[in-house]
C-alpha cells in the first residue's frame, strides 16, 4: 500500500505540475498541443506503473527514487529542474503570443519519436533489473550486455534523448528548443560522471566499456 500511496502521489503531482506550467502561461486550457503532450506522456506512464506494480515492484521503488548522493549529479538535478520548467512555460507563451508557427508534419515527427524514445525506455526497463534513477551500484549489480545495451552502454539516456528532444515541436514552439537544447549537454555531465563511478565499484564494467565503444548514440559518442 505505501508503494501504491507513492506511486499515484508521484503520478498526480507530475501531472499538476505539469498541466500547471503549460495551461497557466498559455492563458487557457484550448491549447491543443498541451493536450496532445500530456496524453503522450502520462497514458503510457500510467499503463507502465500498472505493469511495474504488478510485476516488478522493486523496480518501481528504484525509479520513484530520485535522491542523488554525487555532488556531480546534484548539479545535473538542478539543470533539469531549471530547463524543463522554463522549457514548458516559454513554449506555453509561444502559443498565447503566437512567436512561432510549427508545421503540423513537424508536430507529428516529434510525437512519433517521443512514443520511440517511450518504447525504448519501457525496453531498457525489461532488460535492466537494477535501472535506478539515482547513479549508484546496488548489491550483487552485474553489468547488463545484452539488448540494446550491446549497441550503447546508456539506452536509457538516449531514450530520454529522444523524448525530450522533440517536446517543443509537440507543444508547437520553436522557440521552445532553446531551453531544451541544454538536455544533450545535461546528459553528457551526468554520463561522465556515472561511468567514473561504475568503472571504479561495478565489476566487470571497465571490459564492458572495452566491447561497447558508444556511451550514447552509435558512431557517434
């Protein structure tokens, strides 16, 4: 029941949260494209708290978890919560000031690799059993290299990639990517860091940055 309890809490709170810092700069709630994002974002995140509920609860302990002990990872909490809250209002404003008029093509591409990027982490989560939302090694981790984790050591992160990436285009801002262009450079701290910190206390994980070359994105990084 405590697990319940945090789950919906989490749930709704991210969702007040969120329909917040869209409809209030919007100046009204007949903002499509808010609608659109909302639903893309918490349908499949209900239906896969659903499905950790019931099949893997641990693992839907460790996401709820977001206390990072790492000062590095303190700092990139703290851009995360700067870019994504002035991200949403300035592509809020956008649509009350029209600043910017997005394609509609435009809106669809970002919706459909926004639900890739879904699919992707909903893959990561099956394959990963010890996947944390904090950068920590947990008793008895055994480094994952299988999967899409044969291709690149973070899939998570690019499936966040491209999630995040493409969110002004579906809330029809340009304007909006500025914000959100920070992401890449946010992921790339955090990723330097969590390799320092796995290569020193996870075993096996020095031979398997060795045999996975890619951190993030295949031939390129």
């Amino acid at each position: 029941m405590k697990l319940f309890s945090q789950t919906l809490i989490k749930f709704f709170m991210g969702l007040l949260m969120i329909a917040l810092l869209l409809f209030l700069p919007a100046g009204t709630f007949a903002y499509p494209n808010a609608w659109l994002f909302m639903g893309l974002l918490f349908i499949p995140m209900l239906i896969m708290g659903i499905v950790l509920f019931f099949k893997s609860p641990a693992l839907l302990e460790k996401r709820l978890n977001n206390k990072e002990k790492e000062n590095a990872q303190k700092g990139v909490l703290a851009l995360s919560a700067l870019m994504f809250p002035v991200g949403f209002i300035l592509c809020a404003l956008d649509f009350r000031f029209a600043w910017s008029v997005v394609p509609k093509w435009f809106v669809i591409l970002g919706s459909a690799l926004f639900l890739l990027g879904y699919v992707m982490y909903a893959e990561v989560m099956r394959e990963n059993a010890y996947l944390s939302r904090t950068v920590e090694v947990q008793k008895d981790q055994k480094v994952i290299d299988t999967g899409l984790y044969g291709i690149v050591r973070h899939p998570m992160y690019l499936a966040t990639l491209l999630m995040f990436l493409p969110i002004p285009l579906i809330l029809g801002s340009f304007w909006g990517l500025i914000p959100f262009a920070l992401y890449p450079f946010i992921l790339v701290i955090r990723i330097l860091n969590e390799e320092k910190i796995l290569s020193e206390s996870l075993a096996g994980y020095t031979e398997y940055r060795k045999k996975v070359k890619y951190r993030l994105i295949p031939l390129i990084w």
